[in-house]
C-alpha cells in the first residue's frame, strides 16, 4: 500500500483551522491493564494516525471476554470539525459478511440449510449454470460467478431480479470450486436464502439477531443516502494532476437494499466488542458450529483457500486469527485460541488498518 505522509493531512487539516489528530477522546482501560500498555497503545496509535494521516479512528480491545482498552482519536468530520469519540459510527462495508456468514450458519445449527447442498435447493429461477454451486462457494467466493458490481462501481440491476438477469447470459469467470474470485453476487444469493429461511428482510433479521440482542445501540444499514446518527464522514486521498499534491476528499458509497449482506452495516468499536464477545462465549453459535463459521472453503483440488464462511483466516502455527475488512478503513480480528478480539474502526479509505490488528493485539497475547 502506499502511505500517506503526514505533511499531506496537515496541509488539509490545516487549511480547515483543524488540530491535526490531536486526541480527540482518552483512551480507557479497566484497572487490570497496566498503565504502561495503555499508554504506549495511546502513543503507537497516533504515530500511526500520522503515518497514514487517517483522520479519525477508534481502537477496542477484548480479552477473556472483557474490553480492556478503548480509545477513540481525531476527527469524525474535517468540515465541522466533530471530534471521535467511543460512540462515534463508522461505515464497516464488507466486514458486514461476518454477520451473514453468521446467519447463514445458524440456518446451518438448525438444519435448515446445508453448506454443501447445491443453492438451487433453496432458491429458485437462477440461471442454469448458477444452481449447482454450493452454499460453501458463495460463502468462500469459490463460485466462479460474474459480480453485479461494474467497473465503474455500480451495479447491473436496481434489485435483485433485474441484477440477476443482467447476468443470466454472461458465462461463470470459472468452474465452480476452481479459484477464488471475490465478488458481491455471491452475498447477494446469500441474503436472498437468509430472508427466505427467516420470512424478513436481512436487514430486520441482523437487527434483531444482532444489534437488539446484544445492546448494539449505535449499530444499523445504510450508505451516503441516509441520515445517520453520530457517523464519521468517509474520506480518501485523490488522484491529482502530475506536480499537485493528493487532497482528502469526501467517499459516497451506495448500498442498495438488495446488497445489504455484502455491506452496509455501520457501527462503533464498543458495539461490535459486544457482538464479539457473544460470539466467542458461544452466545450466538454452538461451539462446533463456530468452529465450522471458521473452517476454510476447499478448491476441487483439495487446496485450502483463505476464506472461511464470510471471513478471512490467518492460518499459522500459533495466534490464527479470523476477522474481515471493509473499505479500505476498517477491520477486526479474533483470535480464538487467544481469546483476544481487536477492532480498528478508521473514516480514510486507503488506511488499510488491518495491517495495524497484529500489532495491537500482540500486547495482549
């Protein structure tokens, strides 16, 4: 990735009458952690602030079930200025799959769905050469399906039906299981199974399985569109003209209702420790079943892939870790033989904070 010097986001910040990064809210940790690794997590989060002149940024930590650091930093708009603090909102984006990979798992707890059944078996009128690929290869992006996203960044249809058949007619980009090919078709056939399993739309579903059950107070959908309490503006750098320096500019993202399973969900640090922590305490899933929602797809060669059921794993000798990212901006990981979950909530498309989970959670390992 390429960083971002400080000296860009101080001419920006400064042209606003804006402090630069200045703490916007003091980090807090229970009494068991010691002041010293507080502080150095204070002052190692705004080195990074700087070195990749993010504005603003939450950073939540969970051990043993507990949240034992938050902190929140800068700004949440550059206009106004609105500093963040630990209820500041941000915009998650494709960390949202976790939440359906989740859903879809607890279908799978109650026998209402299996992993490897073709998706034909739950849905009907796909494409021909759509309905033998499996539940696991929508989940794992091992489909081989066309995206419903353009070049350009919109979408082929205005909702499902027409998306759909705007790809009826295009061939698979390869044979089901072949190769991974990320892409947002796959989470649209996903909700659209979750929503005819539970009866509601995936947004009503997550709402009450997510954000009702778990204190999620500052959790909900939308994008650029709509009016969202205590959001953080999204921002990034531009491309200029050879010889003129990058400048911050405003992210619009549109994230129609027929996509809510690949992104939408905006939320706090805190919220999503809850949602964390109820799913390590076997809360949401059984054990078994958890372990299955972090279980990696297999390519028809046998080959491991890298993505689980809606998340990205870490497989290595010691400290695996399971999380997603979402824009460019924001990211957390759990590490379940850790215990330890680490989230890091960003408004700069481009900052790449799951680069920044590892560091942060090996104070706590």
């Amino acid at each position: 990735m390429t960083v971002r010097p400080l000296t860009l986001a101080l001419m920006t910040l400064a042209a606003l009458g804006a402090a630069p990064f200045a703490a916007s809210a003091q980090p807090s940790a229970p009494a068991s952690l010691q002041t010293s690794t507080a502080a150095d997590l204070d002052a190692w989060a705004a080195r990074q602030m700087n070195l990749r002149a993010i504005p603003g940024m939450q950073i939540v930590v969970v051990k043993d079930g507990q949240v034992v650091f938050s902190g929140a930093w800068g700004l949440a708009n550059l206009q106004t200025p609105v500093p963040v603090t630990p209820d500041t909102v941000f915009s998650i984006n494709s960390a949202t799959k976790t939440f359906t990979g989740v859903e879809i798992l607890k279908l799978v707890e109650r026998g209402e769905v299996d992993l490897d059944a073709p998706v034909s078996t739950y849905l009907a009128d796909l494409p021909e050469t759509w309905r033998s690929i499996t539940v696991r290869q929508l989940l794992t992006h091992m489909s081989g399906l066309p995206d419903i996203i353009t070049r350009d960044g919109g979408y082929v249809g205005q909702d499902r039906t027409s998306a759909i058949a705007a790809l009826a007619d295009q061939p698979l980009r390869a044979a089901p299981g072949e190769r991974f090919a990320y892409n947002q078709t796959n989470y649209l056939l996903l909700q659209w199974i979750v929503e005819q399993a539970r009866g509601r739309s995936f947004e009503t579903v997550v709402g009450q399985d997510a954000f009702a059950a778990f204190g999620m107070t500052r959790s909900g959908f939308g994008d650029s569109l709509d009016l969202i309490p205590g959001k953080a503006d999204s921002y990034r750098f531009n491309r200029p003209p050879a010889g003129q320096p990058p400048r911050l500019q405003n992210v619009h993202e549109l994230f129609p209702p027929f996509t809510r399973a690949a992104a939408g969900i905006n939320s706090s640090g805190q919220d999503l420790a809850r949602w964390l922590i109820a799913l390590q305490a076997g809360d949401i899933l059984r054990p078994a079943t958890l372990d299955a929602l972090w279980t990696q797809g297999r390519f028809n060669d046998g080959r491991t892939g890298e993505w689980a059921n809606g998340w990205v794993v870490v497989d290595r000798p010691e400290h695996r870790s399971v999380g997603m990212s979402g824009g460019g901006r924001s990211a957390f990981s759990v590490y379940p033989d850790d215990k330890v979950a680490v989230i890091i909530l960003t408004n700069l498309a481009g900052a790449y904070p799951e680069e920044l989970i590892d560091p942060v959670a090996a104070r706590f390992i």
